[in-house]
C-alpha cells in the first residue's frame, strides 16, 4: 500500500467584500445615482429657464426705453474680445446718448409697467 496521498483540491478565490455589496445592492445604488443625475438636471434646467424669463423681461424694459439698439450681447462679445477699451468706451457713449435723447414719458412708462424687484 504504498500510494501517494490525496492531493489537495485547488481552492477557487472568494468573491472581494466589494463585489459582495455590489451584487447586494446593485439596484438601490444605481437608483440613487439616477437619481442624482435627474437632480442635477433638473436643477440645471430649472435655473436656465428662470435666466431665459428674466432675459425676456429686461428686454422688453430696453425696447420700452428704447436701449434696445444698444443691447446686442453678441456684438458686444466679439468687439469686447478684439478692443476692451474701445468697445467699453463706445458702448457707455452710446447709451448716454440714447438716454439723452429718450423722452421722459418713455421711463415713466416703464417705470410703471416695471415689476416692484425692477423699479428704483
């Protein structure tokens, strides 16, 4: 009787603790990190379209007193980019202007039509 002993089974590897909670809670954390994205999100969307009423709002204030030649936010970028002073400079004489040459009942007007956070 001379045979060799048994040879020992190769042990396979446990799952890591990680994999274990992973597998546990995989529904829950995926539905808390959705839930994350839809905040951010929603939060993001929410505060655009709060900026996009106000934009609107102090539009309509510009063409009623008539500073809407003077509000062009892309030219403004583009000059602003290629000369700061000039444009800084242009724009503020260019308001001066029209604001000089509004008639008084126009800013009363506005001022009137203007919501109570809007008026002086």
């Amino acid at each position: 009787m001379t045979g060799s002993p048994p040879q020992a089974l190769a042990a396979s590897q446990a799952p890591s603790g990680l994999e274990i909670l992973w597998e546990r809670y995989q529904r829950p954390l995926k539905a808390v990190v959705w839930l994350g994205i839809l905040c951010f999100l929603g939060f993001y969307g929410w505060k655009q379209y709060r900026q996009m009423q106000l934009n609107q709002k102090w539009s309509k204030f510009a063409a009623a007193a008539l500073l809407h030649d003077s509000y062009v936010p892309g030219q403004l970028e583009v000059i602003q980019l290629q000369y700061p002073m000039l444009a800084e400079r242009a724009g503020v004489e260019r308001i001066l202007d029209e604001l000089q040459n509004t008639p008084s009942e126009k800013f009363e007007q506005a001022a009137r039509e203007a919501d109570p956070e809007q008026k002086p």
